[in-house]
C-alpha cells in the first residue's frame, strides 16, 4: 500500500477510535482531543504526499 493511503487509513481509523472512546467515556477528555487532532494532522499529511506524488 502506498505511503499516503496508509495514512490518511491510519487517521480515520484514529478519528473512530477516539470517538468511540468518547461515547463509552460519556465526554472529551484532553487526551482524546489530542488524538483527534493528530489524526486530522496525520490525513492532512497524507493528502500532501498524494499531491506531491502527482
């Protein structure tokens, strides 16, 4: 798998992660925003590394 599908995979899957943590938390905790964060970072990564591909 290319580099780039591998992460824009890896922040979805972290994106669901944290939220499904949060509904079992019943609230947002700092950590799990941090998550959220980084998973949009690591997408936003991966989008950069398809553009520079083509």
């Amino acid at each position: 798998m290319e580099q780039w599908k591998l992460s824009i995979l890896i922040g979805i899957v972290l994106i669901i992660l944290a939220v499904l943590f949060a509904i079992l938390r019943r609230g947002i905790t700092i950590w799990t925003v941090l998550i959220i964060i980084l998973a949009v970072v690591d997408i936003a990564v991966g989008l950069l590394r398809k553009r520079k591909e083509n």
